[in-house]
C-alpha cells in the first residue's frame, strides 16, 4: 500500500470520517463490488456486472437504458480510472484507497479527474445494488423501524428522497445515509459520495441524465419516483446499516 499517498490526501478529519464510513463496503464487496484483476503485472479496476438481467428492471428502466448506463458510461468510468493510475502511486490501491486519496483536491486538475472516475465507478456499482426487480413495497421490519425513528413514516422518508432527486441541480445522486443512529437523505452533486463526509450509504438514486433520459426524457420525478414505489432494494439498504 502506498501509505505516503494516503497520508497526504486529505484533512486528517476527512480520512478519519471516510474510514467510518466505509463499513458500508464490506457489504459492496460481497454482493459484487468492482472487484481487482491481474492484468499482466499490473493489477486494474473491473466492471461488475450487473445483478440481475439486463431487462429484469423493465419496464421502469428498459434494457436498453441499462445496456448504455452500465455497457458504456459505467465500464468508461472504469477504464478512465484505469488509465489515470496507470505508472502512478494510485496503482495498486482498492478503489476506497483511491477516493480517499484524490477526494478534496478538486483543484488539482489530475486529481479531481482520478476521484471523479474513481467515486463514479463507486457510486454506480451502489446503485446497481440499490435497484431490484419487484422491489420497492415494504422494508424489512428493522430498517422500516428505523426509518420510522428518524422520519416519522416510510412515506415521509420516500418524500424526502424523492425531493432530494427531483431538486437536485444538474447532475448528481440522491442517498438514504446512516449518521449515526440516525438515517437521513442527502444529496450530492457529480461524483461526489457520502463516503467522503463520514456517512455511510444505505440506499442510492442517480440522477444524471443517463441514468432516464432514454425511457423518461426530461421527466425526472417519474423515474424518481418509479423507482421508489417499484425497484429500491430495501433489503440492501438493512445489508448497509448492519
């Protein structure tokens, strides 16, 4: 492990929170994250697969979204980060390493262009994981508890989500997050992740265009909310919360 890299990435108070936070990747890890694969000497970034079929999420999301969303604006974020590390002290490092690395040195031209790839492998690799076909419906009993805690209700937390989504300016993801013993809804603009911030990821909506612009055009809150009522993966989301 390239420590000196490490070392030098951020804040101390900013490493310190996204090595709390990812706890959540332990669960990533084991349903299918971006795994490492030896390619001649040097080792590199994988595309997951996805979860399910290519078409298990119609008709809320058609096959055909899935097959340019994960085929080319996945497997591009993977190949980017891919060529970015390539000869540098970033080689070799799992992806978490990479993010805490790179993340705040949005001024730092090939730094930001490394975290950005980086955290959207990351952050798409999630969202897979966040969708299931026949989802959506009733969480399981804990999670549906704590959310009852923090929100009042499972319809005043898939409010604030779909809220969080719709209002998002641009591109960017909405996020069910654990702070604490508290869940709450947060989002985040481009690549950025709730890692960086000391949460931990429960649940993710992208909200890039990519991710519903070939089966709903610029009607963001439909896709927003289909997803909600028809594909969260809530049992994914207890996975995270542990």
């Amino acid at each position: 492990m390239h420590t000196a890299t490490l070392h030098g990435a951020a804040p101390a108070h900013n490493r310190r929170d996204f090595l709390r936070a990812t706890a959540a990747t332990a669960t990533l890890v084991a349903l299918g994250a971006p795994a490492r694969v030896a390619l001649g000497a040097a080792p590199e970034h994988s595309l997951p697969a996805l979860p399910y079929a290519m078409d298990a999420l119609d008709p809320v999301l058609s096959a055909n979204t899935l097959g340019y969303h994960h085929g080319k604006h996945h497997k591009a974020y993977v190949d980017n980060l891919n060529r970015l590390v390539a000869g540098t002290e970033l080689a070799g490092l799992s992806l978490e390493q990479v993010i805490a690395a790179t993340a705040g040195k949005a001024a730092q031209a090939a730094q930001a262009a490394v975290f950005n790839n980086a955290a959207q492998v990351w952050n798409h690799t999630f969202y897979w994981q966040s969708l299931r076909p026949q989802g959506g419906g009733e969480p399981p009993a804990e999670l549906r508890r704590r959310i009852e805690a923090s929100f009042g209700s499972l319809a005043a937390c898939k409010k604030e989500l779909s809220a969080a989504a719709v209002s998002q300016f641009g591109s960017g993801w909405a996020w069910l997050v654990a702070d604490g013993d508290r869940l709450k809804v947060v989002k985040t603009g481009n690549a950025e992740l709730p890692l960086t911030q000391g949460l931990k990821p429960l649940l993710a909506i992208d909200v890039w265009e990519h991710a519903y612009y070939l089966d709903y055009q610029n009607r963001r809150a439909d896709y927003v909310n289909a997803v909600l009522d028809k594909l969260a993966n809530w049992e994914f989301a207890l996975q995270n919360l542990g």
